[in-house]
C-alpha cells in the first residue's frame, strides 16, 4: 500500500492544522466572489479543458447548477465502473451516486481501519479511470461533504472532541463520506450518531484530510500530470464558504443540546 501523493510538500496543498481546534473562522472568500466564481465555471464547463497532451473525456453530469444537497437515488445491486458518456448536461461535473459509493466501498474495504490506506487504495482506484471521471468523482465528493455542512452535526462534534475548529469540522466531514453510504445517511439524519462506537478517540477523523486530496492527486497520475484545478477551474473545494445550515448554537451552552453524548478520550 502506497503513500498517497499529498503527503508530499507540494505548492498547493495545505499543511495539516494539528492542534488547531477551537472554533475560529477561516477566512473564505466573500459571498459575492463565490458567485462569481461559479457563475463564470458554469458558463464554460461544457468546455473540455486545452491544456496537457489529451483532452479529458466527457462525463455525464447531473443537471443541477450548482454543488447542493441531492437524495441519495436507489440502486440495485452493485455498482460498476462504467465507460464515460458523450453527452454533457448543463451544470457541474457529479459522478453517478451508485457508482460513487461503490469506489467508496471498495477502498473502504481494504482499509483496515486505517484512513490512510483507504485514501491511497481509493487513489490507485481513480488512477485506472479516464481524467474526467477523477473530476466527477472529485466534484461528487465534495457535495457530500458540503451536505455534511450543518450547525447540527458541528455542535455534536464540538461536545464529543471538547471543541472543533472549521478545520477539524472539514475532515470530519470528509472521515464520514469515507465511510460509506449508510453511514453518510444515518449522520445526515441523526448527528449523534457519531457516538456509535466508530471514532475512538478525540480528532481521530482529522486523519481524513487524507480524502480531501485523493481527486487531485488520482488526476495528476489518471492525466499523465496534469493539474485538475487547470483543466477543470470550476472544480469545488471541501473548504465550506458561509454559514452552516441549522441553527446557530453558543460554545457556553451547546452540551446542553447534545445530553446523550459523551466526550471521547
């Protein structure tokens, strides 16, 4: 099992925060910037991208406009890495749900337990994939995480780790897309269940940065070196801009709001 490419010290790649835990506002860019920003990747997204040796494939996209909350649609059966379409829908790049949690499973699998083995199985999974599917997956990862962006499930994490800063909220976030869809569901209902037994001890999930980088790093060797925020500049980030959904809750006071959890080692 490898290391996966983020490990290195590469332009572009943020250091991990250890210690960093209170909560205290990342600077994001402005509301305004953002819609800009995706105002201007929407326009040109149907674009294939002209730099590197190969243009990418064209994937199948949804035909929402933006990175939002979806429903999980049913599957049946499992999953298969199917070739990429031909046709492109208007808006942003988003692998196919079943095929997404099907890669999720697999690196989950043969993880053991340990975030960085399945952040590098879960990158030599990509590796084997056309560029512009990376991208959809990449694009897909980052809206369950934003799905994941609510007061509610912050405020849990706050009680169990005794703080959490938008950084640690980020990898969590990422930690529980990494485990799979029913996971994912069950959190997004209830985000108490955190307190089930899976996180063992207190910043444990922050390991998950690890998933964070797996889209970038699995196009750089799926494109032969390529960069996929070049190629695809309206590619999203995990990095949540405004304000969680839900309400509001005050440090002083949010282990009121959680009676039943109890805060990990």
């Amino acid at each position: 099992m490898k290391t996966p490419n983020h490990a290195r010290s590469e332009a572009g790649h943020r250091p991990h925060s250890a210690g960093a835990h209170a909560l205290t506002p990342k600077t994001k860019p402005s509301a305004v910037a953002a819609v800009i920003a995706l105002a201007m990747a929407l326009a040109g997204c149907a674009q294939q991208p002209a730099t590197g040796s190969s243009d990418p494939v064209p994937v199948e996209t949804s035909t929402t406009s933006s990175i939002s909350a979806e429903a999980d649609s049913p599957t049946t059966g499992t999953a298969t890495i199917s070739p990429p379409s031909t046709k492109v829908a208007p808006g942003m790049q988003l692998m196919e749900q079943g095929q997404f949690w099907d890669i999720i499973s697999r690196s989950l699998e043969v993880s053991d337990g340990s975030i960085e083995h399945q952040a590098a199985e879960l990158e030599d999974i990509l590796a084997d994939l056309p560029p512009a599917q990376v991208a959809s997956f990449n694009a897909r990862f980052v809206s369950k995480n934003l799905e994941l962006y609510s007061w509610e499930l912050w405020g849990a994490a706050y009680v169990l780790y005794g703080g959490c800063s938008d950084d640690c909220f980020e990898y969590l976030r990422s930690w529980v897309v990494g485990q799979g869809q029913d996971y994912f569901k069950a959190v997004l209902r209830d985000p108490q269940t955190l307190d089930n037994g899976r996180l063992s001890f207190a910043f444990e999930s922050d390991e998950a940065e690890w998933l964070s980088y797996v889209g970038e790093d699995a196009y750089l060797r799926a494109s032969d070196g390529r960069d996929l925020y070049e190629d695809y500049p309206q590619s999203p980030s995990t990095i949540a801009v405004g304000e969680p959904s839900g309400t509001a809750w005050d440090e002083e006071t949010v282990e009121s709001l959680y009676p039943d959890l109890s805060p990990l080692p």
